[in-house]
DNA sequence: CATTGCAGGATTGTTGAACAATCCTCTACG
DNA sequence: CGTAGAGGATTGTTCAACAATCCTGCAATG
C-alpha cells in the first residue's frame, strides 16, 4: 500500500496543476506575476477594455480575476474608477514588517518542534543568497533574502501562516521596486541571515529569536527613511 | 490649518461608510454575515441561480461576490461544481489555533508600547463575556471571547494583523456551529481571559503572554477531540 | 485670476442572454 | 454486477447593451 501511497501524491499534485485552474485565476496569476516582476509599476492603471483585450478575456471574466487581486492587495480597486496597481504608503511599508515581525519571531521561537527539513531549508535559502550576492544579482539576492524569511514562519508549520506571510511579501515586493539601489538596500542582510540560520541549525531558538528581534529593530526605522527618499 | 486637517479626517471616515460599495461587496456582506451567524450552514451549496434570484443580482455580479468569499476561505470552490460553505476539517481547526498562537503571543509580548486605550479594550471584551455568561448567552460569550483574542491582537497596532485576524475568526465561527454545546465549550475561558486581561491591565506582558502560550497548549488538545466527536 | 457650472466623451457597474464545457443521475446493456 | 452512454442541470465564459459615474475642457461668473 505504501506504493500506492507514492502515486496518489503524485497524482495530486498533477491535478492541482492541470486540472483546476478557471480564466479568472490565470489571468490573476499572470497579472500577479507582472506586478511582483515590475513589468506593472505602482501607480498604472489595468483598464478593463485594455488588459482584456490584450489577454483576450473578456471583461467579466477580467473583473473576477481584479477581485482576487485587490484582495491580495497587490492592487487597489477604486469605485467608478478603475484597478490601480498599489502604491505602498510609508505607513504601508511599517505595517508590513510589523506583521513579519509578530509571525516571523514568533515561528522562531517556538521552531524546537520543526521538521528538520524547515531548519535546512533556512539554511539554504541564505546559501542561495550568498551565491547571489557573489555573482552580483542584487535582485535575486532579493529574492533569496524573501524566501529566508518565508522559510522562517514555515517553521512554525502553519499552511495559514505560510499563505499571509507569502502574501506580505509579494506585497513588499511593490516598495522595492520604487527602491533605486538594491544592493545598498539588500546586502547589508546577508551577514544577519546567515547568523540567524547558524543558529537555527545549532538549535538556538531563543537565541535565534532574539537576534530576528534586533534586526527589525534597525530595518524599520532604516527602510522608512530610505523608502521616503528613493520613491518616485 | 490643523483646523481644515480636523475637517479632512471626519471627511475621509464619511467617504468610506457613504461612498463605496459595489453590488458584489454588497452581496458578498451579506453572505458572509449568514455564513457567520449559522443561517448558511458548512456544507450547503450556493447555485448561482439559487443565490441570484434570491438577491435579486445578476450571475456575473453572484460569481464577483464568490470571489471574495472563497479567498477569505469561508466557502469552497471546486470547479465546475460550485461553492459550498466551508466544512472545516481537523486539520483546519488545529491550524487556526496555530497561527492565532503566533499572532497573538507575540502581539501579548510586546505590547509594552501600545496605546492605552487599546489595553482597555482588552478588558471590555471580558467583561462583556462575563455579562453575556450570567445570562446564560451562550453564543454572545463566544462571541465576546473571539473579540477579546481580536483585541489581543490589536495591540500590536497593525492594521494587515488585524485583518488577518478577523479572517480567523471568521473561519473559526464555521468549527462553533457545529458544537452541539456552546456553554461547556465557551464557558471554561471566561476565567482564563479575566486573568490575562487583568495582567495586561498591571502591565505584565511577559506573564500575560506565558499564560496565553498554557491557555494555547490546552485549547488546542482540547478542541481536537471536542470538534471530532462533536461534529454534524 | 480663481471658481463654478455644464456639456461631451470615456470608463466602469450591472444586467440578461447565449452557448460551451462539465458534472450528476438514471437507464439500458453486456 | 458493473459500466457505457443519454439526458438534464449547473457552471464557465463571452458578448452586447444600458445605466451610472468620472474626467476633461470650455464657457460663464464673480
């Protein structure tokens, strides 16, 4: 039976792929993919006739795709006016790594029951940053800085917890983009990842948690500033 | 000026209650709110037709206000079948208390700079349970006692943990309706949550969130059993 | 000069109907 | 007993139409 067990996890995860997927939720996918990549900067307009005509949906089918968006709050939606890809307000910006915060040291601290499949995969998340960083790709240094964090509340194995935290940082991914110097912006974290994976792996959570908690200590007061002076 | 800013933010409360509010938001408000209150119970589908003709709105505006619905997780939608309120499992509800472990324990922990206001209304809540239980209304105690864990959570003061939060919430009204005994399960917290309240009121955050971990460890064993055998 | 009022056009909000695709049920057949 | 298929019901998607609202520009007014 534990073969027949093997197949049917394939099989559903095949079936989430193929299988279920209406207009509206790819044509969210495909605008959420554009708007967390920069192709749609904060502040452009998705017009209805425009980006149905372009994807070829038609305009019900669009609006159902926007809702998800909006909810996502990857994009704004005002009455009589249009969907507006979001603009982050500083305030926005504070809120987001106040909600990391509360999820983020919260998972570490209480990660001594975490498969220790989690704990590697902090670690490799900043390994992917390192080499990132060696190479000079600022922007998947970035990248690979999200995945940590993301990797950080997966600890705390909650698939509701993974969804939000996923959620506020495609939402943080709209304040980088107006952000003119990611390496400045980036690199200054990878040395603070890699402590904090260290002693993840060394089985230092309280240690661990702390150290998170001193880190946004300093990167919230220094991304106001920074966000305030780099926007558009 | 500060006079026409005094102006500006009375205006902008107003803008939000007159102004906005679509036909699918409507719809979907309303659905929620049956949903919440038990009229809409887990399982039951919602046809489009059925719902429409009801609400008297068109199929496309009903699949708008789905939308919504589905992505705050309070109805399904399975393809080609349609949406069905929400039948949470086992596993849903043990995730629920796990992400309300992470919000709220952390939010308890550094509550130290909140406004006071916001401490107090942490002891409104329990006092309005303790009101609603010598009336013996029993479904009012769960409901103070989900705006207590709502107040918690507030005092981290960020707007996304409360709306997290809320969704929560909502989700977990789905697990209570189908508890054939609101009063032993509600009933045995009125205790705990005078205690945390009153060291919140004494200003002891550390203690107040290491009684809030305990309440956690007990709950949740607790509910799992509880929810297994006491389901529809 | 600043403000107000008012067309006119453009965009969104909502509806209804139509057809395709899929699912469910029931029946008939091997 | 199992199954293959027909038929009906529901959902998925598009299209066209109209109402409601917003934006722009211009004229009128003080």
């Amino acid at each position: 039976m534990t073969a027949t067990d093997k197949w049917m996890d394939l099989l559903a995860n095949d079936r989430l792929l193929l299988d279920r997927a209406s207009t509206a939720e790819r044509v969210a996918d495909i605008l959420r993919q554009r708007v967390i990549d920069g192709a749609l900067t904060p502040g452009t307009q998705l017009s209805e006739e425009g980006v149905g005509k372009a994807l070829a949906v038609s305009r019900n089918t669009l609006r159902e795709a926007f809702r998800l968006l909006v909810h996502e709050r990857l994009v704004v939606h005002e009455f009589h006016r249009g969907v507006f890809v979001r603009v982050l307000s500083v305030d926005d910006v504070v809120d987001l790594y106040r909600i990391r915060r509360l999820l983020e040291t919260s998972s570490v601290q209480r990660a001594a029951g975490a498969p220790k499949a989690l704990v590697e995969a902090v670690s490799e998340a900043v390994a992917e940053g390192e080499r990132a960083a060696r190479d000079e790709r600022w922007w998947d240094v970035g990248t690979a800085n999200m995945r940590f964090h993301e990797a950080l509340v997966a600890l705390a194995c909650s698939p509701r917890a993974n969804e939000t935290m996923r959620q506020v940082l495609a939402e943080l991914r709209l304040a980088f983009h107006v952000m003119s110097r990611p390496r400045e912006f980036h690199e200054p974290y990878l040395g603070l990842n890699r402590e904090i994976a260290d002693l993840l792996a060394a089985a230092s959570w309280r240690t661990a948690a702390e150290r998170l908690d001193a880190y946004f200590d300093t990167a919230e007061t220094q991304l106001v500033e920074g966000y305030g002076s780099y926007r558009a």
